[in-house]
C-alpha cells in the first residue's frame, strides 16, 4: 500500500541540501518518518537555553524565526523559509538551544527523527560532510552561494563560502560607561541607570582593571550578599579580557566562549595596559548578525506595511554605514544596497498592488532610473523611476493609463515614505509623461534620438540607464530594441550625446586647482557628482552604446566590457574603474558624515593627502574625455 504523505514529503525534500545527497531509499526512510507539525503565527517550536528535542526541523511553508535574548532583548538573527534546516546543532553537540525558534506566520514544519539522520550519515559521506561543514561555517547552507538549493560539488569550496560578516571588524561602542575603583557599587548602578547601559568598566589612569554588568547586580547585591556601600572592586570582574579594534566578529565570538564572557574591553594595542576606546558586548555581535544583509532581503519578503519597508531601509543605511568604516570593497557594498533597495521598491510595489481594487489589465513593468538602475545608489536620494505597460487599442488606453498612474502614485507615496524623496523635477512614474504605453515609449526615444536637442540628451543621459524591477521583461527587451534600431538609423545621434559628455571639462584647473563652483548656495565648494563622477558616467554609456551593446548600465562593468572589447584601450579603462570606485566611496563617506548626498565638498576639510587621492582620480576624466573628442569628432561641434 503506498504511503502518500511520505511521497509528498519525500518530493519537496529531495531539492534540498542535505536530502539531495541522500539515495533514494534512505530520503524515503526519513520522509516516512517524518512528523509534519501546524504552527499558528507566535508559536514557538523551542526556546533558547532548553534542551535539546529528538528531532530537527525543515520549513514545509511559512517562516520561522531564530531569535537570540541578550540582557532584555530578543533579537532577529535569521529566518528560515521553505527548504531551511534548523535545531540539529544543539542535538550532534549534546547542548542547549543557544537561540528560540518561533513562527514568523503561519507555518508548517517536518520534525525528523535524529537517529534516523545520524544512521544514514555513517553510510553517506557526501550527507556526512554536508553536516560538518555547516557546523563549520556557522551557516545552514555551506556550500550555497546565492540560493539555498545550490551546492558545489566538493568540500573544498568551503573556503569560499564562509558568512561575510563573520570576517567582519566588529563595531564597538566608543563611548564605554566608566567610573574609578575609587566609586562605591551604589555610585556605578546609579550611573549605569542614567546611561541606560548593562555594564560599567572601572578605569585607573584610563586602563580597563575590571567590569561589572547587570547580571553582578542581580546575583551579588539583589540577593542581600554584598552591601551596596562597598567599593566597586567587591564585585567586579578582573582582569578584563582585551582585543585591539580591529578585531573581527568570529574573533569576539570565539573570545566570549572561550572566556564565557559577554562584553570585551578594546584598547589602543589590544592589551589591558594601554587605554582604552570601547567596549564590545555579545548583544553588538547578535544584532550585527541580525542585520545582515540575507536576512533583510528574507524581512522584506514577509514586510506588510511601510513602516516596516521604512525600518528596514534605515538597517541598511546601518549596514552600508558599517561596511564603509570597515573599508569593505566599494563593487560589493554597491551590489548589496542595490539589491536591498530592489527589494523594498519591489515590496512597495506589491504593497500597492494589494491596495488595487482591480489585477492590472495588462503586463507592465516598472523600471529604475539613474543611479538606482545603474546599481550605483548607496545614499538615500530622490525617486527616478518610470512605468511602461503594454499596447492597448485607443477605447481601452484612458482606462488603462488611469489604473497605473493610480498604482504609480501608491508605489511613489511609499517609497517616499520609506525615505526617498520625491523627484523635484517629476521624474516619476507618477507623472503621466513617464508612465506610457510600450509604442508611445518608443516613440519618445525615437524621437529623443533623431530630433536631438539639449533637453532630450538630458533625458536620454537619464532613461537610457534603466533597469527592470518590477513586471515583464519582454516589454522592456522590445524597448531596448528599438532604442538600438533608433540609434543605428541615426548614427550622428552618438556624436551629440558625446558633445553632453564634455560639458563638464576635467575637474583640474590650468594651475592644477580644483574648479569649483562660481556662485550659488554652493559657491566655492567642489561638486564632486556633476565635475568627476558624471564625465566617467557619461563616457561609459556613450562607449558601450556605440559599440550595440545591451543590458550593461553599471558603469564599472561597462568599462570591464569596454576593456575586452578595446584591448588597446583596456589601460584607460581599468584606469576609470579605478577612478569611479575611489569617488564612489568618498562621495558616499562625504555623505554618511553630513547626512546628505555627498555632491558637494568643502575643500578646506580636506588634508593634503586626501586632495591628492582626488586629483589621481582627474586624469583618468581628461584622458577619457580626450578619447571621446577624437573618436567622435567633438572639435568640429564645439
């Protein structure tokens, strides 16, 4: 007689790791003895600190949060969704839960037996090193890059795949809370009370000697056993175990179980006879994991309001914040606020959808525009977006228009909301000249392309930098297309677009000075987007334009594809790379530090070195300009 429910159960785990290294009889073995479990939203499966079940857990649907309590708080460290493994580590170690799990929603999971798991592994190796390698990694999937279905082929991949925060510098507080061994256990819980802090560290002559948290309070002077009068040497822990600042996050955590400790003292050379400058505390390293960047994108997915969108996107500015102090690569910080920030507007948008009376009446898509859909938008900035839908007859096209520019001014009301500000000059999808029909977009570029003027390059230095994140895809493949067969038809059109290149000329004066602004509210400071950013900006679009090539908007990867395809010039290129991402970081660092967009620079705060950074970055721009002028005939437009 055929078991139906083990079938079942046995066809949705066989896509996921470890139970598609198993053979077939031994993932049967575990499917029909498996317990499937209804979990109501809140329910928890266990609790940190409890012992461990008999079995552990894979979600069928919904969601399950790991959440770890440190002091008071319960903090979010991951969401396991369909396919994810969770509760097997305590079970092999013979230890405690070290975090809760609790359904996010609704939510169905299979709890498998562990002996059942534990015989087929001594006869699997390839299960068996599955297992040891997510111990190892302190990751679910060891092997998954971008999914949670994918694996390589051999354990020596791993190296490659170990959880970028875990290689992290771990943020610490800067302003520890301190008093001298000189101050009485009543004066330090005063002082911690008005801080609002867990812990005190006691100094002398700015040396870390000790430390007293809120657990010493409770056990040592709640309990009657130790006066409150007494100096705080009574009860404080000493010595105080120390790490220089650059110490990374696997590092802390090793320290803080090996010493079964949860705060770690920073000093200027890492010892505890050099002064101190922060204090590391088990709650930083749960809520830096709780914010990275995997289990934002799996929040946003489950997101059913603005404000959540909105809480978010400040994370992420949190993240971005932390990845610029810790010097991380400018390529991936760009691909990974991009990819979060796709994600909230694509949750803006299916928020929206929600809120339609009405299924849109037919396919459409939603684009990016600017620095967002070339995957350059690190601050928060204003909206650039646009909205195509596809050909409907004339009785039926007022109708349709009216349904998305409704859903359109949703969308934009959310992500203003979320925090990006409202186009000031109206580049949204919103206003009815950028929400069009795919035929009266190909026109608008047709005739932008063949009927050149200054206005419609602007507009084409804008909408030719699109990027799809939202809809159908073919409506904006045809769009391109005819984009191409526009440009081909009229070829001088790239000759214009090289003229609007140019209108900003290398950011270095005759005498090597910085040209600045003449007037304005911005007068004598150094616009770093429109004078050194937008030239290498400009040249990249023109270049990979005139050379047919599609769907390449970053501007670091079209000059990467400009380098192969012009290997006599892939020195420039790789030059301008260089250049861009050395701007990029510095307009985003000028950013984060006056809480704006990072355009305009004072001169006078910057040292001497830093000027000479930025005047390495010019040459690149004039030679790259040059480039244009004589591949495009320039001179003779001028």
């Amino acid at each position: 007689m055929k078991n139906t429910i083990a079938e079942r159960i046995f066809d949705f785990l066989k896509d996921f790791p470890p139970f598609d290294l198993l053979e077939k009889d031994q993932l049967f073995k575990i499917a029909s003895n498996i317990k499937v479990t209804y979990l109501e939203e809140n329910t928890f499966i266990f609790k940190q600190e409890s012992q461990p079940h008999k079995c552990f857990y894979v979600v069928k649907d919904g969601a399950i949060g790991l959440y770890r309590a440190v002091d008071e708080d319960q903090i979010l460290v991951d969401i396991c969704d369909e396919g994810d493994l969770f509760g097997l580590r305590p079970i092999i170690q013979n230890d405690h839960y070290l975090m809760s799990a609790k359904a996010n929603e609704e939510s169905i999971i299979y709890a498998i037996p562990v002996e059942i798991l534990q015989e087929i592994i001594k006869t699997n190796s390839k299960a068996h090193k599955y297992i040891i390698a997510s111990f190892s990694s302190n990751i679910k999937t060891p092997y998954a890059i971008t999914t949670n279905s994918n694996l390589f082929a051999n354990i020596d991949s791993l190296e490659k795949t170990n959880t970028f925060s875990e290689v992290q510098t771990a943020q610490y507080s800067k302003n520890p809370v301190t008093c001298l061994p000189t101050a009485t256990i009543k004066e330090a819980a005063t002082i911690m009370s008005s801080k609002r802090v867990g812990s005190i560290l006691i100094v002398e002559e700015k040396k870390p000697i000790g430390i007293i948290t809120d657990k010493d309070l409770r056990l040592k002077i709640a309990t009657g056993f130790i006066s409150i009068e007494e100096k705080v040497g009574e009860i404080m822990s000493s010595p105080v175990i120390t790490f220089p600042e650059k110490i990374t996050i696997a590092e802390a955590q090793i320290a803080m179980i090996k010493h079964k400790i949860t705060h770690l003292c920073i000093t200027k050379d890492g010892t505890s006879n050099s002064e101190l400058i922060g204090i590391l505390s088990e709650h930083d390293i749960v809520v830096l994991h709780g914010n990275n960047p995997s289990v934002l994108i799996k929040e946003l997915k489950r997101a059913k309001n603005v404000a959540s969108l909105k809480y978010i996107r400040e994370k992420a500015s949190e993240i971005l914040k932390g990845y610029i102090e810790q010097n991380i690569p400018i390529i991936f910080i760009s691909k990974i606020i991009s990819e979060i920030t796709d994600a909230i507007t694509i949750k803006a948008i299916e928020l929206s959808l929600d809120e339609m009376e009405l299924k849109p009446p037919v396919k459409f898509g939603w684009l990016a525009l600017g620095s967002q859909g070339r995957k350059e938008q690190l601050l928060i900035t204003d909206q650039d977006n646009a909205l195509v839908f596809e050909d409907v007859s004339n009785e039926n096209y007022t109708k349709t228009k009216a349904y998305f520019l409704k859903l359109s001014k949703k969308i934009t009301d959310k992500l203003h909301i979320i925090g990006f500000e409202y186009c000031p000059a109206e580049m949204m999808a919103s206003n009815p000249e950028w929400c069009l029909s795919l035929s009266e977009w190909k026109n608008q570029f047709n005739n932008w392309i063949t009927k050149p003027s200054e206005k419609s390059i602007m507009m084409c230095t804008i909408f030719f930098d699109y990027n799809l994140v939202y809809g159908d895809k073919d409506l904006v493949t045809k769009m391109s297309k005819s984009i191409f067969k526009s440009i081909k038809s009229y070829e001088i059109f790239l000759n214009f677009l090289g003229k609007n290149a140019l209108i900003n000329p290398p950011p270095l004066g005759f005498f090597r000075q910085f040209l600045v602004e003449s007037d304005g509210a911005h007068k004598d400071q150094f616009d770093l987007k429109s004078r050194a950013l937008m030239p290498l900006i400009d040249a990249a679009r023109l270049l990979i334009l005139s050379h047919n090539i599609k769907n390449k908007n970053n501007t670091i990867e079209r000059f990467e594809k400009l380098a192969k395809l012009e290997p006599q010039n892939k020195d420039l290129y790789l030059s301008c790379i260089d250049a861009f991402k050395i701007l990029l970081r510095y307009r985003t660092e000028q950013g984060i530090k006056h809480n704006d967009s990072g355009r305009f620079i004072e001169l006078n705060t910057l040292n001497k070195s830093e000027k000479l950074k930025l005047k390495g970055c010019f040459k690149p721009i004039k030679d790259i300009q040059e480039l244009l002028n004589i591949r495009f005939n320039l001179a003779q437009m001028m």
